[in-house]
C-alpha cells in the first residue's frame, strides 16, 4: 500500500532542496505544501522573502518562523512551490482543491520557476473534471447561467479571501487550452484551476522511494 504522506514529503523536500538564500518564495496551499513548509524551514536560510497564498499557508509559515509579507509590493518571485490536484505527462494541471487556485495562478505567473509537487495519486494521463472556479458575487446568478448546469457552487465552501465563490466546472474537459478559453471568456470568473503547461518549470513527484524530478520548460 503506497504511503501519500510520505510521497508527500519525500516530494516537498525535494523541492526545498531548489530553493536558495535571499529568494523570494511563493508558497502554495494544500497538504503537500504542508509538508514543505517545514521542509523549507529545516534548510535554515536566510534573507528569503516570502507569500502566501492562503491564510493557512500564511499562519503554519509564520509558526515555523518563515517570514511572510503582503504580495502586493514584490513585482516578480524567484520561484513558488504548490501541489496539484491532476498533473498529465505534458504539464497541463489542475488545482483549486482547496479553493485557493486564483491566488495560486497569480503567484505561479509572477515566479521565475514554478515547481509543482506531488505524491504519485497526481499524476493522470488527461485531466477530468472537476475544474475549480472562483466567481464574482456580483451578478452570481446570471453567471452561473452563462456556465450552465455542469457548474455548480461547491457545497460548503467558503468565500475566498478575495471574496469570491468557490464553485467547480463538471462538464467535459476535452482540450484544456479550449475550455480555458471558454471559462477565461465568461465575465463574472475571476479565475479558474487549469494551468497551462507554459506557468510550469518543474514537477516533482514522488512514487515510494523514488522522487521524479521532471523541466517542463527552461
Ligand atoms: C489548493 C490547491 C492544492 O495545491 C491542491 O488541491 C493539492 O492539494 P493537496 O496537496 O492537499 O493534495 O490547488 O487550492
């Protein structure tokens, strides 16, 4: 029975190990993110700069004495590290499990290197649905009409801290790059979670004792 915890880990700090003194670092959100802050900490670096993209992400940072600031002020990132919830062999993922994906993408697009880290249950051959959205509360109804029945808002979910709703996309998935295009088309998204292979520059994934350490682009 494989062990995602520790393939959770062994990926994290694996990652950290890329991280350098005096970076800026974007930290990502979720459970394998949890495993590299403490991964990140352990390395002792100094002069590191860093943001959250969540408040959980923010407070265990914080806890583990990694300095985090308002990412308002920094223009660019050195590299920003995130898990996903489905990585396909040519890059393209999915994320927003943890409704965070619009403050990830923004992070993701402002980093020199965006290294995404899994356990070995990421990895799929083509992505499927569910695709996480977070949408304007502004005209809420009208655009979930545009999206149509296959979008629903996520039972529970919170607003984000941007105030947007969390909802997700049940429909086909197809060609990515299209139902980008059409969800990026629809006014009230602010943001959805698929991530274009161009935003990634690494993926580490761990499967047992081996961590595969795959350049998607640089
Ligand atoms: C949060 C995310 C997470 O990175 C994604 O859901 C993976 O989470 P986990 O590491 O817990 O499997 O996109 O919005």
């Amino acid at each position: 029975m494989r062990d995602l915890e520790a393939e959770k880990r062994a990926a994290a700090v694996a990652a950290a190990a890329l991280v350098t003194d005096g970076q800026r670092v974007g930290l990502g959100t979720g459970s394998t993110v949890a495993h590299f802050l403490p991964a990140l900490a352990a390395r002792g670096l100094t002069g590191l700069r860093c943001v959250a993209t969540s408040v959980a992400s923010e407070v265990q940072a914080r806890a583990l004495g990694i300095p985090v600031e308002p990412f308002g002020d920094l223009a660019r990132l050195d590299v920003a590290v995130d898990g996903a919830d489905q990585v396909t062999p040519d890059g393209w993922l999915v994320k927003g499990g943890g409704g965070a994906h619009v403050r990830e993408k923004v992070v993701a697009a402002a980093a020199d290197r965006f290294i995404v880290i899994a356990a070995s249950d990421k990895p799929v051959d083509a992505l499927a649905p569910p695709v996480p959205l977070e949408l304007l509360t502004f005209g809420l109804a009208a655009t979930l009409i545009e999206l149509g029945d296959q979008t629903v808002v996520r039972a529970g979910a919170a607003v984000s801290p941007d105030g947007g709703v969390i909802a997700d996309y049940h429909g086909p998935v197809g060609d990515p790059a299209a139902l980008a295009a059409r969800l990026d088309a629809v006014p009230g998204v602010i943001g959805h979670g698929l991530f274009p292979p161009a935003l990634v520059a690494d993926v580490v994934i761990a499967r047992g004792d081996d961590v595969e350490h795959r350049r998607v682009r640089g």
